[in-house]
C-alpha cells in the first residue's frame, strides 16, 4: 500500500487528544479499548463539522442542507462497504451497533424460519450481544441453542464441531474475536463447514472490525455485526452486513418513517434494503463519524497495524506472566490484543480500582460473557485491551503498578 501512512505511534497518539490528559495526576494509559475505543480528531471534527455545517435530517428534504446530510451519510455506508468488501452499500444496514445487529437477525430473519426443535448453534465463548437474543428467540419458538465446546485455551473446539451440524441447526452464530479472552476464531473454516449444511452463519465482528482488514465475502458468512465505538468511531451507530437478496428476503422489523413507500389505513408497502430496515431518524452525525473511522483505519498499511498490536500484545503477555500469582485466561495460538487476568486471591474490582490510582483504565468484570467465567471457575477477570495508539511503555507502567499492588494485598 504505497499511499498508507507510516505507522508511527508517536504521531498516532497525537490524533487522540485523550490520551493527553492524566488521571489521579498520572498520565493516562488507556488499556480498554475492546470496550470502546478512543477517537482520533479525525472522527471529532468530522461529527464537530456535520453539527456545524451540514446538520439535517436525511432523505426527505429538496433543501441544500438535507441533500448534504445525506450524501454524507449514505458516503459513511459506501465507506463502510468498501472497507469490509461488500458488493454494493445496499448490504449495508445502519444499526445502533452489534447488539442490533443480532437482534434484527434473529427477529427478521430467523423467527419466521424457525420451528419447535429446531437448532441454534453458539460458542461457549460467546458476547451475551450473541447469546439472549437467540435465547430470547428460542422461548417465542420452541428451538433450542446449542453451544460449540471451547478447550483450556479458550479455543473453540473444532473436532467437536461437525458433530453438532445438522438439518435442524438453523443458524450459526460465532464471534471472530473473543472480548473475554482474545482468541480469533477460524471463522472461513467455520462458515465452510457450515455450508455444507446448507447453515446461515452469523459473525459477530465487533472486536474483529478495528484489528485488522475484515473480507466479509472471503469470510463466506451470510451476516457480519460491528460497532463504530470498537473501531474508533462513535457510539450508537454500527451496521449489520448480508447478502442484498438475503436482506431482499427478510421482513422489515421496526416499522415507521422511512422504511416505507407507501403508508394506507389498510396496508403499507416496503422500501428497498436498507432503508427497509432502517426506521425512523437515523443516527445520522453517528455515521458520518463512523464514516470518518472507516477513512482513519484504511490510512494506514493493516499488516503494519496488525504487526504493532500483536508486538505489544506479545511484550505485555511475556511480562504479566513473570508476575508471581498471576494467571492469564485465555492462551490460545491465534489472539488479538486482549489479555484476561487473575492474579492470587485479590478480587478483580478491586485490583482495577487500584490500578486506577496509577492513571491507568482498565477493564474487572465478566467481560459480557458470563458463561465464559463459569467454563474458567472464576467470578470475573481483570483485562487489558490494546489499540494502535498503545505502547510498550505503558504495558511497563501497568506491570510497575500491579507489582505494587500485589504488595499492597501481600
Ligand atoms: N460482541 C462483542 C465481542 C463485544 O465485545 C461487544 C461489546 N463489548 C458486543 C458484541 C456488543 O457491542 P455493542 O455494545 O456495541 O452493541
């Protein structure tokens, strides 16, 4: 990519005006982004810029400002479809974020597919954003959710896999990147077994989308879920990807503005996809920032990106191993920057209110994937997470700090 900007963090780091900033009178290290990300300037002028100059509500007006506004939101979904290599923005759909995503699948799409007995397919490894909606799809059918085993790694088990598929599985629903534990999953191998089942497959993409180029098509799954706030961008907006003719083929499931052609007492008719599925006023300054994110990420060479959260990554697990009593959950081959830790008998919440006296931020809790603690016995994990602005000097501050506060709880 002869055009990419040079992966340099320093100036990097100059695009987050966050990350200038102290807290508890420390410099901040922000050690959260799988739960958001920060945002470059690049994406707070953007959405500073649409406020200021262009702000409008889309679709509906012949006035200079209306026209605008929505040649920058629908520019943020062909953005967005070139960046995950979608045939035409028409693929894409304008959700609040991943959570959405699912939801609107498992309404639209699969409850009218669905008969009692029939299957649903997750891993043990699983975001509840792809669990309690298919749950919840279940209790209004008669299915049943059916769960792909993981190893002490935290990998997924794929012996276990093909056993599992069948005519009576109706959907499969993987994440690409483990929140909890980091691993990236063999989502193509996955999505290939599937189809010999004839198995829609639907990837949940939020922590996959900002670590790398994503190829929804080489994938080869029918749905791909992301949130802009994962990848830089805004909150409250996100997209689910599919296949034109398989949204063609879905009912819309919010009804209102928009979404219609034609409204009569007696019946009303459908827009074309997406706008199909996407009522009411959208999150249309979301967008456009989102947009932006799409615009910050393709600046720079992806292998670049990939190679310098994967050194980091690396350096930060190597160090939190030397440290006595420190357990890392999640070890498999194949990880992205995440890394879940215990260490001895101190209790996650507290170590992470510790560690926030040193300035650094990072995440105590069950990660949003309960059943993952219950599979490693433990009530919850400290996490660190990394993005493309994180050094290798902050992983040295937070090794400083939890060495200090392993004394503190000695
Ligand atoms: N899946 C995964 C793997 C996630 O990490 C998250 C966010 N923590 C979600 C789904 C849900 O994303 P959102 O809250 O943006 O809808």
């Amino acid at each position: 990519m002869s055009s990419a900007r040079i992966f340099d963090v320093g100036s990097i780091r100059e695009d987050f005006p966050i990350l200038c900033r102290e807290v508890h009178g420390k410099p901040l290290v922000y050690f959260d982004t799988a739960s958001s990300a920060q945002r470059p300037l690049q994406v707070i002028g953007a959405v500073d810029d649409f406020y200021r100059r262009h702000n409008a509500n889309v679709h509906r007006g012949v006035h200079s400002l209306s026209q605008e506004a929505t040649d920058l939101y629908e520019g943020a979904r062909g953005k967005l479809a070139r960046f995950i290599n979608a045939n035409s923005e028409r693929e894409i759909v304008f959700t609040r974020g991943t959570t959405e995503a699912v939801n609107l699948v498992a309404q639209s799409f699969l409850r009218p597919r669905l008969q009692p007995g029939d299957e649903i397919l997750v891993s043990h490894m699983e975001h509840h954003a792809n669990i309690v909606p298919w749950q919840m799809l279940c209790e209004q059918t008669g299915a049943v959710l059916k769960v792909i085993p993981i190893n002490n790694r935290g990998e997924l088990e794929m012996e276990a896999l093909p056993g599992l598929l069948s005519e009576r599985v109706k959907l499969l629903g993987l994440v690409h990147i483990s929140n909890a534990l980091g691993t990236i999953n063999p989502v193509a191998e996955v999505c290939r077994l599937a189809k010999s089942w004839d198995i829609p497959v639907l990837i949940d993409g939020a922590q996959a989308i900002p670590h790398g180029p994503v190829d929804v098509q080489a994938l080869g799954c029918d749905f791909y879920c992301l949130s802009g706030h994962k990848m830089y961008g805004p909150t409250g907006i996100g997209a689910l990807w599919a296949r034109e003719a398989t949204l063609e083929a879905m009912p819309p499931w919010q009804g209102g503005g928009e979404m219609i052609l034609k409204v009569t007492f007696e019946q009303s008719t459908w827009n074309d996809v997406p706008a199909k599925f996407e009522a009411g006023t959208p999150h249309i300054a979301g967008a456009v920032g989102l947009g932006a994110a799409v615009d910050y990420l393709s600046s720079f060479d992806p292998v670049e990106m990939v190679s310098h959260e994967k050194q980091v990554l690396d350096y930060a697990t190597g160090k939190l191993e030397e440290i006595d009593g420190l357990r890392i959950i999640g070890t498999a081959g194949n990880k992205a920057g995440v890394i879940s830790f215990i260490i001895d008998d101190i209790h996650p919440h507290d170590l992470g209110t510790v560690i926030d006296h040193h300035g650094i931020a990072l995440r105590t809790g069950h990660h949003c994937a309960m059943p993952v603690m219950q599979f490693f016995g433990v009530p919850a994990t400290a996490r660190v997470s990394f993005g493309l602005y994180n050094t290798r000097q902050e992983v040295d501050a937070l090794i400083e700090a939890l060495h200090s506060t392993r004394g503190m709880f000695a």
